[in-house]
C-alpha cells in the first residue's frame, strides 16, 4: 500500500507485516538489500526498554521523563501548576530545563541519586531476548544507536564503540565492526559525569553538531543516508536533530533519484485497526522514509527472527563463496633445521590456513605414519563413502588429515579445521554437492550430526559420489564402532580407524626411528615406543628446552584458587576447542578468556566467526580458541598437584554444570537437549582424570573424581550416564584402599549407583541405549569382581547370590554376543576380568558357588575367553 504524504518523497510504501502477501514482498526487498551488505540499522530506545539493568530495568522515554521532572520540581521548587505544564513537553525540551538546573543546584546527594539511576538503569544491560540478540548478531558491517545503555555491547562485544566527542582513527577503523552511538554512551558518562556524554536536550544536539570532535562521525552518518538503506528500529523520529541534519535537503532528492535506495522505518503498532496518522507521515517524511513496516507490538520478536532468517538465506546463496576458502589447500614444508619446528609439537595454529594463500605450512618432522598409509590403500581400493578417525587429545588426529588431503589434492577436497562449528542446514547443502571429498577435523561437526550422516545420509552420499573423513575423540571412536556393527551393512561403508589403538599396539619401528631422524637437527630428545604424544610433549617440555627457547609459551603457574573464573575458563577450553563470545558470557568466564588472550595469546585467542558458522544460536561474531590444549592441560595439571585445590576445582565444575543447565533451558523449564551432550565431557572420569592428571604415571589421585562427583551429584542425579561415571569412580577407590571395610563401603555405593544408573537407563528410549547398558553391565560385572576377589568377613550365602549376578553379567558380555566389544576396556578393567577367568578355573570358584547351573554358564566363559574347555561340574 502506498500513500502520499506531499512534498519531498512522493510515496510511502506501507507494509502490514502480519500480511502474508506484504511480508513476502518485504522478504525479497530485505533480501536485495543484505545481499548487497547495504542495508545499515539505526537502533532507538524502544528496542531495549524494560531490558533487564544492573539494578533495574532500561526506561521507557516517558519513564526517563518521569524521573527528570522529579529533580525538576525538586530543585527549582516547581509548583502543581508548573508541573502540569512540563508534563506536556517532549523528553528534549524536559532536558533543556533539566541539565542546567542539574548543574548549578544540585548537591552531592542529588548527584549522587541521578548517577545511581543511570548507572542501575542503562548499564549491564545483559538480558535482552534471544531474537533481539540474534538481530544485533546477523553481521552488520556496523551499527548505529541512540541509547547511551550498553545492551548491543554485551551480546556484541567485538563491536568497537564510537562514541560523540572522540577522535577516530579512521585508518584503524576501517575493516573493523563499530557500533556509532550517536547520543552518548552509560560508561563514559559515569567515568566522566560530563553531559556531553548524555545527549539528551536541544542544545546538546546542537552543540554535539557544531563540535569539530565529532565530524568524522557525522560524516559518515551522512554517507550512510547518501549511500547505503538504512533500517530505524526502536526509534520513535521526533526530533532527532542530528538524523535530521544528516538527511538534509540532498536526501529527499537523492531518494527520488534512486529508486533502489530504501529507508525502513518500524512502526510499533498499538492500533493496528486505524490508519497511521498524517501527522506521523509527516514527520516521517523529514527522515526520507520509504517503506513503513506496521508491526503490532505482539509480534516484534517474529520481525527481529524475520530478518535474521532473511539474513540466513542469503549466507546461503553465498555458501559457495564461503566454503572455497576451504577447498583446493597446498602444502610447503619447513627446513628441519629451522627453530620454528619446536612450536609445531604445542602450538595448532602453526598448522593453519593461510586465507590469503590457502596453503598449510608443515614442519620439517612431519612423516607419514602407518595408520594414515591403511587409510589411504582403502580409500583407494575400497567403496567406502565414510571414514572415521578416532583418537584423543594430541594424537596427531589432524596430522593424518593433512598427509590424506596431501594424497588426494587431485579430488576436490575441503578441510575444515579444529575450531570451527558448521550448522546442520551448511551440511545437508554441503552434501547436495557432486564429487566432493570432504575432511572434518574434531569437532566441526558434532555427534548428532555424525549419527545423522551413518543413520540418514549414506545413500545421498554414495549417490553424489562424494566421500567423507572426520576425525572424533576416543570415546566417540568407541561409540561410533558400536553403530557400525549394530546396523546392518554400515561396515562396506564405513571405515573406522583408531589412533590410540595404533599408537599402543600398532606404530612399527620404521615409523618411530624415522620420526626421531628427522627430529634430531633440533636436539630433541627421542620418541620412545608405546609413548602417548602428550607423554612425548611433557619429556620434551620438562626436560630439553630451557626457557630460552621457550620463550614463545606462557607461564604455567599462575591459576588460584581466589580466581575461579579464570579457573572455570580453563576447564572449559580443556573439554572444547572454541567458546563463542555469548556462551562465554553464560558461563562467566568472558572476561577471564578476554584476560588470558592478551596475556597468553599465544595459547588462547580471540578469533571471528566464519559466514559459515553463524547459526541461529550462535550468532556470536567472535568465539575464544585454546591454539595449545597441551598448555591448557599443563597449567590445570599444575593446579591439581596441590591437594589444598581440590575444592576449588570441584566448586568450579558445579558452577560450570549449573551455568550450563541455565543456560539451556528455557523460561517454561524446558532443557534443551543439547546440554545433555555438552556436559557429557565434564563428568566423564577418564576426561577428568586426564585434564588434571596428564603428567601422572598413575593418571592422578582419584580424590580429585570423588570429590567432583560429590559437588555434581545435586545437579545431575537424575542422569544415568553422571552415575555411571562414579559408579565407575567409586569402583577406582576401591581398587586403589587396602582397608577392606572402606573397600565394601565403596563397592557397595558404586554397586548401588549402577543399578539405579541401569535402571534410568532402561527407561530411556535413547538411540545408544542398547550401547549404554552394556557398558553399565561391564561395569556392574568388575564391581562385583572386585567384590568377590578382594573382600573378605562377608556373609557367605550372601556372596553365593551376588556370585551368580556375577556369572549371569560375564555370561552376557562374552558369551552372548553384546553389542559391546569389551576388549575395548583399559588395561586395568581387562586385568580385571583376566583375574575373574582365573578364578573361575580356581578350586575356590567351586567352593563358593551356590547355584549349580552357574558352572555351565562358567564353562561357556571360560571357552569363549581363553578356547579352553573346561568341565567344573563337581
């Protein structure tokens, strides 16, 4: 709908939003408009109103009003008649009369009231809704406001804030992301108590036009109006002198001359019923507005989430632009003799994609290892779509992606590196694609997504002729061998290979000695076999370089127990590679994470996101990186050799948890699925144990374990998979105390913690459920081992009955074909259950039986474990 509002602009296209028909015109004009990245926001008040403050809430115009007419008749002793009278002016003309009655008669009492109410009103503004933070976050390539609240700053904080009476350095400027705020800004005002830094009155605006400070930025103001669209949200276009100013006369004619140039202007709608006032097109009509959204108030949130998804399918069209960065990566190696090979070994971004270039610089140790040969002969030889890398930290997962896309750089490969996060909907499109080899490092895409591709996306795959790596950790190695064996014909498609496997049992000599060849120019001492690489970077780190020559890595010792976000901080990065900027914030650890990437840059960095990465809950702009988790993983080692920390660590882990469950979950107590899966890390004893206790030949106290699960058991009692893991923990202590009646009290309550953990479990209708209770069933069978082996004093009928659950649990795990693979275990669980075949075949065995059917159940796991057969029949 158009309407003539006179002179100047000679029509305004009014948009009913909730119209269907107008809402998909307005989509392609948006959609025009982002495409071309021209379409800059100008924010008002009515967008952050009834935010929640640091006190309070952020004022509505009448609210702000209200409370500057109190001061007003207090100070110049106003009386009922003259405050009616002020009642009637605009907010500005209040304001005209209150800076100077502010200035020359009130006392320190009264300057003291109105700095608190700004201060509690319009700072640490950090509850603004999900749909506005996305808003804020699409990727404008700069903002402007006219609050002086910091809203648009906290869910922003990359934004550079440009504020009136500041010089700027245009230069520096010029490929950074600034927010303009045009009247003012809360911290500069109470850092300063000047009202210049408050823009509220007339004259401010005047003065603030006049003052050669702030040229540059009206200036550019005026460019935007001439130049590029412009989107007024929350503005009610009063008297905004200063927009006024800028438009001028030039901005009518420019607007009738160019026909694509839109100015949108969104129009709160209270009265949806009646037409919009000629006195409000009127006004309207000085700022060149083209096109009026009608929005009723109700339906803000879908306007906000309107344009965010307009702004999503345009990255869309654009993905194909986005991911070249990716595809089509050379390779050039370093001399070995070069110093720079050290930082190789603890620092990952030396492995990183140069944009400008697209190549991966190596180091000159760099060797191709067996297990990356295997996989290449089968990439080669077989008809397998899926390959799946599994390994832990620092294994050299990412090495072995590198010499594979080495190999194949014929194909039309894409590498993804460690650090960056794609959507669902990037995938689903990546995989549309014809012909491609695609290489995921960890943790680029996530477990949900990976189960997708194995249960959903084969066929698409094969059909597309395209071909995928992606590299896991070693728990999800394991899990990930469960559903290649569990579905029917997924092993002629999918490859799984195991570092950790390969590294134990596998590396052969050449490998080793020819690693070790190449490392000798640099001094280092050797790799010895059967080493981790971690064990390999704590020897060379602890005992060949001298600071000298580290002088590239930050100190370790610097974590206190006094400092717990800073503590919180680095546990996170030790469980993810990234944190964007507004998980960091959930997590109170933003400010520690901006602390240690200026002080230890080199390990922790501040980086933006890629197009690629901005989904809808992650609308961030810039996430935090651990470039060295062996640094990570040392200073928490460090912190964790003083006993006196514990405490401290387990309190952080709780916070961390709770945070998290805050987080995700929404105002109707709704949890978010995808908590369940990000805490997963964090209770997971063989995580903890290796985050704090790397540098331990016996991976660490236990004490550590059992006092986290004590801090979490509040939090997370309901979750089955949380209580088998200190099951398994208190299972640990057992082991490890001599004093039998502390050995039967800890059996006893990992014994119950499995039982109540298998019976959630079983309630569940989870897809690894079949998985999960088997591994809870070889917990509950080394639980009751250890009972039976190594207490004594216990009521023997009583142990005949636990004997048989005993035999009935070995039965199901070796005899009847579980769907888990127990040889998988650790080394100490596989000793476990070698002691129990030797009691089988012991006299002992037929001593404390009690069921006479166990001894053919007996029999059976003996064969099945060691081909022996036995006959224990007395």
């Amino acid at each position: 709908m158009y309407w003539d509002v006179g002179k100047g602009v000679d029509l305004v296209n009014i948009i009913n939003f909730v119209n269907k028909d107008d809402r998909d015109l307005l989509y392609n004009d948006i959609c025009i408009e982002l495409k071309r990245e021209r379409l800059i926001p100008i924010i008002g008040s009515g967008f952050t109103k009834d935010s929640i403050a640091k006190r309070g809430k952020v004022p509505t115009v009448d609210s702000l009003k209200t409370f500057l007419m109190g001061f007003i008749n207090r100070l110049l002793d106003y009386n009922e008649s003259d405050s009616a009278e002020l009642h009637k002016l605009k907010l500005s003309d209040v304001a005209e009369i209150f800076w100077p009655a502010y200035q020359s008669k009130a006392g320190d009492i009264d300057k003291k009231e109105f700095q608190e109410y700004m201060e509690d009103h319009f700072s640490n503004v950090r509850d603004l809704e999900v749909a506005k933070s996305n808003f804020i976050n699409i990727g404008w390539r700069y903002l402007y406001t006219l609050n002086y609240d910091d809203a648009i700053e906290s869910v922003s904080p990359e934004l550079i804030t440009i504020v009136p009476y500041s010089k700027q350095n245009t230069l520096w400027l010029k490929n950074k992301r600034c927010l303009y705020k045009l009247h003012g800004d809360i911290k500069r005002y109470m850092e300063t108590a000047d009202p210049k830094y408050c823009i509220l009155s007339k004259s401010q605006y005047m003065n603030a036009l006049k003052d050669s400070q702030n040229e540059d930025m009206l200036r550019i103001l005026q460019t935007d109006f001439l130049s590029n669209s412009i989107l007024f949200v929350g503005c009610g276009l009063d008297d905004e002198l200063d927009l006024l100013f800028t438009a001028g006369t030039q901005f009518a004619e420019k607007i009738n001359i160019d026909k694509d140039h839109k100015i949108f202007y969104v129009y709160y709608d209270s009265t949806p019923e009646k037409e919009i006032s000629k006195l409000k097109l009127s006004t309207l009509e000085r700022y060149g507005i083209t096109d009026i959204i009608r929005v009723p108030s109700n339906a803000m949130d879908d306007f906000y989430n309107f344009i965010y998804q307009s702004s999503d399918d345009v990255k869309k069209l654009r993905e194909n632009d986005n991911l070249d960065q990716f595809a089509n990566i050379r390779f050039q190696n370093i001399e070995i003799s070069n110093e720079e090979n050290i930082q190789f070994l603890f620092l990952k971004d030396k492995v990183s994609i140069n944009p400008k270039t697209k190549t991966i610089t190596l180091p000159g140790f760099f060797i191709r290892r067996n297990i990356t040969q295997k996989i290449i002969d089968a990439i080669r030889s077989t008809e397998k779509s899926i390959y799946i890398l599994g390994g832990s930290t620092l294994s050299g997962k990412t090495y072995v992606l590198l010499d594979i896309i080495k190999e194949f750089h014929s194909k039309n490969v894409y590498y993804f590196p460690s650090g960056i996060t794609l959507s669902k909907q990037l995938l689903e499109t990546m995989l549309d694609k014809k012909d491609a080899f695609y290489v995921f490092d960890e943790d680029t895409i996530s477990n949900a997504q990976i189960k997708d591709i194995l249960f959903n996306k084969i066929l698409q795959i094969k059909n597309n002729n395209n071909q995928i790596i992606v590299a896991i950790n070693k728990s999800n190695g394991t899990f990930s061998k469960y559903f290649i064996k569990s579905i029917p014909n997924l092993e002629k498609d999918v490859g799984l290979y195991l570092l950790d496997q390969h590294l134990k049992n596998e590396v052969p000599y050449s490998e080793i000695n020819e690693f070790n060849k190449k490392i000798s120019p640099l001094g280092l001492i050797k790799y010895n076999e059967k080493n981790s690489i971690l064990d390999y970077l704590i020897r060379v780190d602890d005992i060949t370089l001298k600071q000298e020559n580290r002088a590239f890595f930050p100190p370790i010792n610097f974590l206190s127990k006094n400092n717990l976000s800073e503590l919180k901080a680095m546990i996170v990065l030790a469980n993810h590679t990234s944190i964007s900027a507004s998980l960091a914030n959930a997590l109170e650890i933003d400010e520690s994470l901006y602390k240690l990437s200026k002080i230890a840059n080199i390990a922790i960095q501040k980086d933006y996101m890629y197009n690629i990465e901005l989904t809808l809950d992650n609308h961030s702009g810039f996430k935090f990186i651990s470039n060295s988790n062996y640094w990570v993983y040392r200073c928490l080692s460090r912190f964790a050799s003083q006993a006196t920390n514990y405490l401290s660590i387990a309190e952080a882990y709780c916070d961390i948890i709770n945070d998290y469950r805050l987080y995700y979950t929404s105002s109707d107590n709704y949890t978010n699925p995808d908590y369940y899966q990000i805490i997963k890390p964090y209770y997971f004893l063989d995580s903890i144990q290796f985050v704090f206790f790397n540098d331990s030949p016996y991976k660490g106290s236990i004490v550590l374990p059992n006092m986290i699960y004590k801090e979490l058991t509040p939090l997370l009692n309901e979750n089955y998979q949380f209580l088998h893991q200190e099951a398994k923990c208190k299972l640990r202590v057992a082991r490890r105390t001599e004093n039998n009646e502390h050995k039967v009290e800890s059996l006893d309550f990992a014994y119950r913690l499995i039982n109540r953990a298998y019976q959630l479990a079983s309630e569940r209708r989870a897809n690894n459920v079949e998985y999960t209770l088997a591994h809870m069933l070889v917990t509950k069978a080394l639980i009751l081992t250890n009972f039976i082996l190594n207490t004594n004093g216990y009521d023997p009928s009583k142990k005949q009955k636990l004997l048989h659950l005993t035999i009935e649990a070995y039965h199901k795990i070796i005899v009847e074909n579980s769907v888990l693979d127990y040889r998988t275990s650790s080394d100490e669980e596989i000793k476990d259950i070698e002691l129990f075949i030797e009691y089988l075949m012991s006299s002992r065995f037929k001593k404390d039986i009690g069921d006479i059917n166990d001894f053919s159940l007996a029999e059976e796991i003996i064969f099945n474990k060691t081909g022996k057969k036995v006959r224990l029949r007395r």
